[in-house]
C-alpha cells in the first residue's frame, strides 16, 4: 500500500470517529482542531494537528 493510500485510509477513519462531533473540526485536508474545555467558568482550549 503507497503511503497516499495509508493516509486516505486515515483520513476516512478520522472522519468517521468524529462525525457529528462539534468540537472536532477538519480546517483542510491535513490541519484538524479539537476544541476541549477544562471549565465551563472559562475559554475553550484548542488543540490543531497539522501534518
């Protein structure tokens, strides 16, 4: 398997695990943002993954 294949078949799983999911949010094909809140007092935290 190519590594372009690997990472479609990645990205199919990452989609499906966050589907419906607010807080997870796909910015392109390679950046994602997770939004996390430690308190509902304060700010939401935002984590991005970018490859």
């Amino acid at each position: 398997m190519s590594a372009n294949e690997d990472q479609e078949m990645e990205l199919e799983a990452l989609r499906s695990i966050y589907e419906g999911d607010e807080s997870f949010r796909e910015l392109s094909p390679v950046s994602f943002q997770y939004r996390v809140r430690h308190d509902m007092n304060r700010s939401p935290c935002y984590f991005a993954r970018e490859d």
